[in-house]
C-alpha cells in the first residue's frame, strides 16, 4: 500500500510562502486518531521571527496609508472566501485540535462575524472635534494604526481567536506577525491564505509558526513591535505582560478561566441542566469560558445533582468528525495527562467523584486522547480543583445556603472571565449582575460565547489590556493623536502652563 502524501506547510513573509531559517519541521497529529500526520509545520526561531518583523515594518507604509474603507473591501472579500471554505476550514480545526464539528462550523461563523463586524468599522474610525479654548483654532481628534503588532494565539480557537484579533487589527491599518499555537497551525495557514486570497498587500499579514518561547519572545523583544494581542494561559500571559511592560509596548492579554453558574432554587431546571453540561463537556470543556464550577443552592441540591448526573451519562464521546458526537477527545497528550492529574487530586483531598473520571480506552479510544465527562461534588472552596482552571470536561459542584453564599464561592477565585446565574428572581438576579467578579455574565444563560460586537474579557487573572471586540478592539489597535490648527492671521495671546 502506498504510504500517504505528507505535506510540508511554509511561513508566510512578505507575501511568499517560505521555510525556516533553523530548517526543521515538526509534525502535528489528530488528537482523535493519533496514527493521522495532519502536516508537517515549520520550526521558526527568533531570526525567523524578526525576518517577519522587518517584513511587516514594509508591509505597514502602504496599509496604514490604504484608506480605511479601501482595507475594509479587502476584510469582507477575506469574510467571502471563509464562507466559501467553511466546511473545509471546520474539518481542519476537527481534524488539528479535536473538537466536535458543530462547533468548529459555529467557530467558522464567529470568525466570519468579526470580520464582517471589523469590515464595517472601517467606515467608523472616528475621531470628535470640540471647540477650542483659543480664538482661530481647531481642535479635533483622529487615529492611526498602533504599528507592528504581535498577534500570539491558543489551540482551543484556533480561526476565532486569530480572527478577532486579525480583523480589528488590520481595519486600523495595523501590519502583522502572526505566531499561532505551536498545536494548530494549519488553521493558521488557511486562515492567511484566505487573506492572501483576499488581496491584502504583501508584509500585511505575516504568519511564523515555532515554539512560542522562540518565536513569541523574540516578538516581545523586538523594538520595531509596538503592540501584542495575546491569549492564551495565565502564566504565559503574566510574563509576556511584565516583559512588555519593561519595553512600554501596547499589550491586551485574555487568559484563563474558572466560570461559575449558580442555580438557584426558584430556577428553571431543564434550561439549567441545559445550559450547564453544554457549558462544561462542549468542546470538551477547553474553552475559556467553560464552566467548571456549579454552585446550587441547597434545597434543590440534591435533586440538581442526580439529573446532572443523569444527563452528563448520555453524552456520546467518540472522533468529533462524526456529527452526532457530543464529546470528542482532548486536544493533546499533555491536556489528557493534566485533565487525569486533577482528577487525582480532587479524590485525593476528599472530594466525591459522582460520575467519570477515567480515561476511556479499548477499541477507536486507544487511538485519541479521550477522557469521560467528569462530576466531583461536595466541593469546597478551598480544594485545588475548586481554584486551578483544569481545562478539560470537569465539572466541580458546591452547596450554598444562600445567593449571596454563592456570590462569595463564585468570586473566591483569582479568575474573573466569565459567570452565569439562573434564576426567575430579577431582584436576585440584578444582585448578582452587580456584585459578580467576572468580565462576562450571563443570566438564565451559559458561561459560554459572546457577540462580535461587545467586549470580550475578564478581570484579574483572566486578562488585562483593553478588552477584545466591540468598539474596545479600535481603541486597542490605535493611537489617538490630537490635533491643534491655528488658522488665525497674526499671533495669537497663549497660555503658558503647558
Ligand atoms: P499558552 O501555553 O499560554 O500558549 C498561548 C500562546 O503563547 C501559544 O501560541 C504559545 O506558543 C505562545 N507562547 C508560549 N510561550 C511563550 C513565550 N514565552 N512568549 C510568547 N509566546 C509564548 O496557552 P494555550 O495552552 O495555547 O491555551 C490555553 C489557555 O488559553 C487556557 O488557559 C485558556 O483559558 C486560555 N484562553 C483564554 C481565552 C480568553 O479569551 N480569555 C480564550 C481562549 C483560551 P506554543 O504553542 O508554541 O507554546
């Protein structure tokens, strides 16, 4: 039997597709089928990085010059060929990261969304006027692209993420390197073909795949980089910030999550349960905004945790290129071994495991990363799987007296992405709006998703920066500079104070 055709995909600077300057490659396999090579991926280094750099510093002159609506056409044609390729792009997120292909579809539409959304802004950078103090004098306001910026992107979302920060990015005449998750980057190489497809000049867009340590901190580094826009884990991010910091470079960082829904007693059950095990085994629980925690108040304890129960044990968990998946497995060995260990340690200080816990295996399962949907209750705050984000399908569930027992169990964490509270009481549930500690929150909803045109982020440490999408991603991805013209004949009398 002939071997199968395994291909090598190429940075992308300044317009050409080229290899490394280190020469390597590294594979990337199907998380659901281990055996499946998805492709061969360049292994950048720091010079290829900054080769990108220089790259995007020639690509900037002409695209911060390109009026704003003139680069808009440029975004909704890019949003025409994302439609045109949906399907394709959705099997290569399956197929690279694991998750189940309805959701992979949805993430194909978010991203078309921003860019759609973003395209629009370019008919919307506004700056205001507003008098002056001065007699002959205009005063007004406008924007200019912050530069070069970084874009330093997970696995989980491996179109979205980029996408909604490539589209506002690139409306506000920004140039890019893009260093997408060593774990996916061929969504990353179809996402910039698809703006290459676009007609985006060359050194606009340029994509450098390698190990973020590499690649990433020589971005962070560069002198000639004025702005990061990263997502991706607490830690990482909290490195990347300081070492910014120290260069005064513009930064927004979205980080982890540990989400919490409360379900009160007066609560809609069914729309509960609902919500809760799509927001904490959909996507195997690897989304930022997943919810971890459930935290219920204790006359409908019991009777919440045995349907929970009940419905998480007829999920279907399999390769999520099949349709009628509700689970698939996780993204990587090293998510699969994290996901057991926290398993471990919740038994270990004592919480119980209601459903789950094990790795499956025998038969399709030996080939992927799957481990079952997983229920620890009579958790307490101070437990690490009460605290840590696990990232992966495990659900923790607490007992509180009261909501604002609750309150205090669902802010006792550092994280502050994402919330949801369940409830008929509008008194209650405008208690909650205003005293929960998170970026996002969500009412008789799931932790989950957002709009394309409202801010996207958390407190603490779930980010820091302005906040993704809306109106904020403008504000991010330009300088405001203010304008002072004295259109008067002779000399004007100034003030001298400044
Ligand atoms: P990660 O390990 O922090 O990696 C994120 C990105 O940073 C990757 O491209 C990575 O490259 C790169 N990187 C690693 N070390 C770096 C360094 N020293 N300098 C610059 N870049 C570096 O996170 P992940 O495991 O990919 O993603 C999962 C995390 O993202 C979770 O914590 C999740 O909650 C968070 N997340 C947050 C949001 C949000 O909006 N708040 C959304 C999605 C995900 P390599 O892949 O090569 O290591």
């Amino acid at each position: 039997m002939a071997a199968t055709q395994i291909t090598t995909y190429k940075n992308y600077i300044g317009g050409q597709w080229v290899e490394s300057v280190t020469g390597k490659t590294y594979p990337v396999h199907n998380p659901a089928r281990n055996g499946q090579v998805v492709g061969e991926f360049q292994t950048s280094g720091a010079e290829d990085a900054l080769k990108a750099v220089a790259a995007a510093k020639e690509g900037l002159k002409i695209w911060a010059d390109t009026p704003a609506p003139a680069r808009a056409g440029i975004i909704f044609k890019a949003m025409e060929i994302m439609g045109r390729r949906a399907q394709e792009i959705a099997e290569t997120i399956t197929t690279e990261e694991g998750k189940p292909i309805g959701d992979a579809l949805g993430e194909v539409r978010r991203a078309m969304n921003i860019m759609e959304y973003a395209a629009g802004e370019g008919r919307r950078m506004f700056g205001y006027t507003t008098p002056s103090e001065l007699p002959n004098t205009v005063a007004y306001t406008i924007r200019r692209p912050i530069g070069v910026v970084g874009i330093i992107t997970p696995w989980n979302f491996p179109i979205a993420i980029p996408a909604w920060k490539m589209a506002p990015a690139l409306i506000c005449g920004n140039a890019l390197v893009f260093k997408p998750a060593s774990a996916t980057p061929l969504s990353a190489v179809k996402l910039t073909e698809i703006f290459e497809e676009a007609g985006l000049p060359p050194g606009v867009l340029n994509l450098v795949t390698g190990p973020g340590g590499q690649v990433g901190n020589a971005l962070v580094e560069s002198p000639d980089v004025k702005g990061i826009s990263f997502t991706g884990s607490t830690e990482v991010g909290t490195d990347l910030y300081a070492e910014s910091a120290k260069r005064l470079k513009k930064v927004q960082a979205e980080l982890g999550g540990k989400n919490a829904v409360i379900v009160l007693s007066d609560a809609d059950m069914d729309k509960a349960l609902g919500g809760i095990v799509q927001g904490a085994f959909g996507s195997t629980g690897q989304r930022c905004t997943a919810t971890s925690r459930v935290i219920v108040e204790e006359d409908v304890y019991d009777q919440f945790v045995s349907e929970l129960v009940e419905r998480t044990s007829k999920l279907t968990i399999g390769d999520g290129i099949d349709p009628s998946i509700d689970v698939s497995p996780l993204s990587s060995k090293n998510q699969k071994d994290q996901v057991l260990e926290y398993i471990g340690i919740g038994t270990e200080e004592g919480a119980n495991l209601a459903f789950g816990g094990r790795a499956l295996s025998g038969g399709d399962y030996d080939e992927g990363y799957y481990v079952e949907p997983t229920i620890f209750t009579g958790v307490s705050p101070e437990m690490r799987i009460a605290k840590e984000e696990i990232f992966g399908p495990v659900l923790t569930v607490f007992k509180a007296k009261d909501l604002p027992e609750a309150i205090d169990i669902s802010n006792s964490v550092e994280f502050g992405l994402s919330s949801s509270v369940y409830t008929k009481d509008i008194t209650k549930a405008y208690e909650y709006i205003n005293t929960v500690e998170t970026g996002m929150v969500h009412v008789n909803a799931p932790t989950l998703g957002g709009e394309v045109h409202l801010p996207f982020g958390g407190l603490g440490a779930s980010g820091v920066g302005a906040r993704e999408q809306g109106t904020s991603a403008v504000d991010f991805f330009t300088e405001v500079i203010t304008v002072y013209i004295d259109h008067a004949a002779e000399a004007t009398e100034r003030a001298k104070f400044i």
